[in-house]
C-alpha cells in the first residue's frame, strides 16, 4: 500500500497543472460551501441571540389568558417564587416583568409606551439596552420613582436626567392610575419601537400604580443555546399545567422559523450544486489522466501487474486528490469563517444599527457564524465524493485488454 501511494503521488505531479485545477475546484469549491453556511448560521445565531436587544426570551411564560388583550388583572402569582422553581439550564437568565399599556407624559408632550414593570438586576441580563445607560444610571431596587426611558423617548419629550415624567395606565379595578415618576437614566437600543416606546420601573412601582399584588404577568427565558426552547418550554408546561401559557421564540416569531427552513434548503441547494461542479471538474480530469496513460497501463498488464492493482493506483490518486482538497480548502474554510467570526464581514451601517428580520434585529455589521463541526462535515462530503468520482475512471482502467492498449496512441 505505501508502495502505491507513493507512485500515485509521483503521478499526479507528472501533469501538475491538471493536477492544480482539480485542486483548485475541490478546494475553492469547499471554500465557499464553508463560508456561505457560516455567513447564514452567522446570521441566524445573530437573530435568535439579539432577542435580548427585542425585550423577548427564547422562553416566556404568562398566565393563561393575558394574551393578546393584556389584562391587568390577569398575572402570574408571586414571580420569585415560581421563577426559583423551575429547572432551568446552565447559563440560562431568567426574570419577571409586570406590563402596561399608558400614556407617558412630560412638559413638552406625551406619547404612548408600553411600561415594565422589574428587577433592575434580573433585567440587565434579559435586556441588553439596559446595560447601555448613556446619561443618568441604573434603576436602584427600592427606587419606587425612578424610571429608565430611551434616547428616542427622550428626545421627542426633551427628557434628561432628573426631569419628572407622568405615566398614566389602566388599573386592574378599570379605573385610570396615574404616577409621577424622575428620570433615572436615558438607555441607547438599537431598536427604533423600545428605545421610543418603552420604559422601565422597579416592579414595586408598577404593582402599586397597577392596583395589583405581587404578581407578574411576564416570565421572560433566554437560553445560552437557543435550540433548547423547544425542550425547556416542555418542562415548564408540565410543572405549570393549566395555569400558565408557555410558548418559545419560534411560536412568537414563526416567520424565524420559515426563513430558517427556507435557509437551510437553499444552503443545500447551493452545497449539491458546487459539489456536482466539483465532482464534474474532478471527473473530467480524474479521466483524461487515465485516457492519457492507456499504453502505460497497457504495459503494467502485460507484465502481469494485476487489474485490482491497477484500479488501486488510480484510486490511490484520487485519495491524493481528496486530502489535499480537503486540507487546503477547508483550513482555507475555516480560516475565513474564524476571521469572519471576529470581525465585520458584510458592512450596511448606512441603513442603521440594525435591520429589522423575521421579527428580531440583526445587526447591519455582519459576522459569520465559526463552526469547526459544520466545517469537518462538508470537509468529509468533499472527501467521500473525490473518492467516488474516482471510481469511474478505475472502473474504464479495469476494463482495458492488454493488446489494444499497447496499440493505443
């Protein structure tokens, strides 16, 4: 065997500019197969993982009825308390929110916002714009005034740090509350709708202007790996039962859902394309070296070489091919998706911060999305299908006569 590989390694270097086309194909092609899959799970991963940025969880949980009309009067009992009972996974964030519909109000005009009611420490980790104070700072927890609005808010009601603004909601006994809150801290989102409709204040607050208890009418799950939705939301119906409605991102957002089907079906149309470009290039060539050799392996038969040992010589070249093209062009693959990973690969910051997609936001700095175990995949793809148009050019070897092959021009 290692008597075979090494002349089929002199072989392929005899005609070394047929040898680097083959080269080149199969490797330029599992090039681009690689980065185009990590440029879509790049994007993909950016959408379910910018959740955070749309104030939603890959989990969330209400009481049963509270959806679509939002009632007051319908919440969760004692949020703490049920949030501590469920199992969770590891690197999971979790946390409560009590909401309202009103209208906030300052000196200079009002609009419409949805408010939220929170822990200040638990929502840091669901809601990335919090973190992200530009004047003023944090919510403290026993600040039963304060309140978080955005920049958008901010500016069409020329707010800043310390000024009063008014909310005004529907309480839970259908009377209309009223509160007078002080700007805490002005956040930066790159969501247009939150960073202009969207405030924050402690839960205590939002409770007593609400009329109601200790209650929450939103659990909000965001999960280290979004592909656990589906089995956490599981676990949580079956604790909560009846009395609690339990849906994941895909069910808020069934669109992700379409498009990432639609994505997946045109990475494999792309992917079977390339390799049957691929294959052909190999094919083509893999045959025109053995059509070109006809006499010699005319002469290898009649001095008794054996044909399995003839086929083997070619297959022997068609591993040489197969590793090669797979050590080249998919440490070339994973080179560019790494890079792509740490850096902008696509840049459209001239539409914004970010686009809005399938519901969520994406970020207009695009990154790719590095994945050694997608890339070890189509790697052996490449592998497997270099062997196998190797065959047919064996195959045509094992068939040749001795006689008419020594005749052969």
């Amino acid at each position: 065997m290692r008597l075979l590989l090494r002349m089929a390694w002199r072989n392929l270097w005899r005609k070394r500019r047929r040898t680097l086309i083959s080269l080149s194909a199969a490797g330029l092609g599992l090039l681009l197969v690689i980065f185009y899959s990590g440029l879509v799970s790049g994007m993909m991963g950016e959408a379910k993982n910018q959740l955070d940025n749309t104030g939603m969880g890959h989990v969330e949980v209400y009481a049963k009825g509270w959806r679509p009309r939002r009632p007051p009067d319908v919440a969760l009992p004692d949020p703490r308390a049920l949030l501590a009972s469920l199992s969770l996974p590891k690197g999971a964030q979790a946390g409560f929110r009590v909401v309202a519909r009103g209208l906030a109000t300052s000196a200079h005009g009002g609009q419409g916002v949805t408010l939220f009611g929170v822990d200040p420490a638990l929502e840091r980790e669901l809601s990335a714009h919090l973190s992200d104070i530009r004047q003023g700072g944090p919510l403290e927890p026993d600040d039963l005034r304060g309140v978080l609005v955005g920049e958008k808010l901010a500016e069409e009601l020329r707010l800043e740090v310390g000024h009063k603004l008014k909310v005004m909601v529907q309480r839970a006994d259908g009377e209309m509350g009223a509160d007078l809150f002080r700007v805490r801290g002005i956040f930066h989102s790159i969501s247009a709708p939150i960073s202009r409709a969207t405030i924050y204040v402690n839960a205590a607050a939002a409770q007593k202007l609400l009329g109601v208890g200790e209650v929450a009418h939103q659990l909000v799950i965001q999960l280290e790996v979004p592909a656990q939705a589906d089995a956490v939301a599981a676990s949580i119906k079956a604790k909560l039962g009846e009395r609690a409605e339990v849906v994941t991102y895909t069910e808020l957002m069934p669109a992700m859902k379409q498009i990432e089907d639609m994505m997946d079906k045109i990475i494999l149309g792309m992917t079977l394309f390339v390799y049957l470009l691929v294959g052909m290039g190999i094919l083509n060539t893999s045959l025109m070296s053995v059509l070109e050799r006809t006499r010699e392996f005319g002469v290898m038969r009649a001095l008794g070489e054996r044909p399995s040992r003839v086929v083997a010589l070619v297959l022997a070249e068609s591993f040489w091919i197969a590793v090669l093209a797979v050590a080249i062009g998919g440490s070339l693959g994973l080179l560019a998706t790494w890079a792509g990973s740490r850096g902008t690969v696509l840049d459209f910051r001239g539409m914004g911060e970010s686009i809005e997609w399938a519901g969520s936001l994406i970020r207009t700095r695009l990154r790719t999305g590095f994945d050694p175990a997608s890339a070890l995949e189509a790697c052996g793809l490449v592998f497997v299908l270099t062997l196998l148009v190797g065959l047919y050019p064996a195959w045509r070897v094992s068939k040749l006569e001795p006689a008419k092959a020594l005749r052969a021009n």
